[in-house]
C-alpha cells in the first residue's frame, strides 16, 4: 500500500526511466537484476542504491513475488497505472519502447 502518494509521484517522476524497466520485467527480478537495474539508472547525486530498491519496496512500487522469497515484482495496481500511460501515449504519438536487455 502506497503510504504517501506525493512521495510515490515524486520518486515515479524522478525515476521514471527506472520504473519503466521494472514494468517490462514481466517475470519478475531478483535481487542481482534489481541491483543492476537501480544502477543503470541512478545518477551521481543519488542516494545509495539499497536506499533506493528499499524506497522502491516502503513506496509499494514492488513487492517480494508470492513464488520465491528473492525474487520481486512490480504491484498490480502501479503495473495497472503503466499499462494506462503507455497507451495514452501510444494513442496521442509519444512512443515509449520496451528496453533491449
């Protein structure tokens, strides 16, 4: 559950390059592919990078997947908001192709 949504909107706007690699994550990651992930997209004045797959997890972004126990995968209801936005944007031309792992 998202705790505070102002902080969920500003963390999903500041990495939104981030969150996009996640929804396409389909299958889930584990905690080696979220690492990598985390660090692909943090900047130099970011904090740590467990800081930031903790933020992922207290802002409910992710969740801990039902199957394993270190393995994790984008909630339904923010993978739900992504699916919305990739396809207004798809509709008004504003393309956001899934990345190439």
């Amino acid at each position: 559950m998202i705790a505070n949504p102002q902080s969920f909107f500003r963390f999903a706007a500041q990495y939104y390059p981030l969150l996009r690699d996640l929804y396409y994550r389909s299958g889930g990651f584990n905690d080696a592919d979220l690492r990598e992930l985390v660090l692909r997209h943090r900047s130099g004045d970011d904090p740590a990078p467990h800081y930031l797959a903790e933020q992922l997890i207290r802002l409910g972004i992710i969740e801990t997947a039902p199957e394993a126990t270190t393995s994790y995968e984008m909630i339904r209801p923010v993978k739900s908001l992504r699916r919305f936005l990739l396809q207004e944007a798809l509709l008004i031309g504003a393309v956001d192709r899934p990345p190439v792992f």
